[in-house]
C-alpha cells in the first residue's frame, strides 16, 4: 500500500510511504517494527520518475535522522 507522506512543491517531489511486512529491523534504531512491518519511502518527481527507497525504516524520523 502506497501512501502519500509530503509533498515539497520547491522541489517538485513527492513522498510516499510503502508498507513492507517483514521479520527485520529498521535500518536506523534497530526497532523491530510495528506488527512485524517496516516502512520503505519512495521519492517521485513532477517529471515522472521513482526513486526507490533502498533500506526499511520504522518511521519517519528515522529515515530522515539516517539521510
């Protein structure tokens, strides 16, 4: 399920939220995740193009605590 996070019209991106079910950890703290699910962000441009989130997070905060 892919959810909409942010939306930066400077930049002309957006940010969206993947639900990844999984047994790991959040590449950032470590927590196992909530119910066994991690997040993948995805970032896309007004231009068309999908950058894939290559490492699973717990939230938001971690992700951007770890770019």
């Amino acid at each position: 399920m892919m959810r909409i996070i942010s939306r930066d019209p400077f930049a002309r991106q957006e940010t969206y939220r993947v639900t990844v079910r999984t047994r790991g950890d959040c590449s950032w703290c470590g927590s196992p995740g909530r119910k066994g699910h991690l997040y993948r962000y995805d970032t896309v441009t007004d231009g068309g193009t999908t950058y894939t989130g290559a490492r699973l997070f717990c939230c938001l905060s971690c992700r951007d605590s770890h770019q």
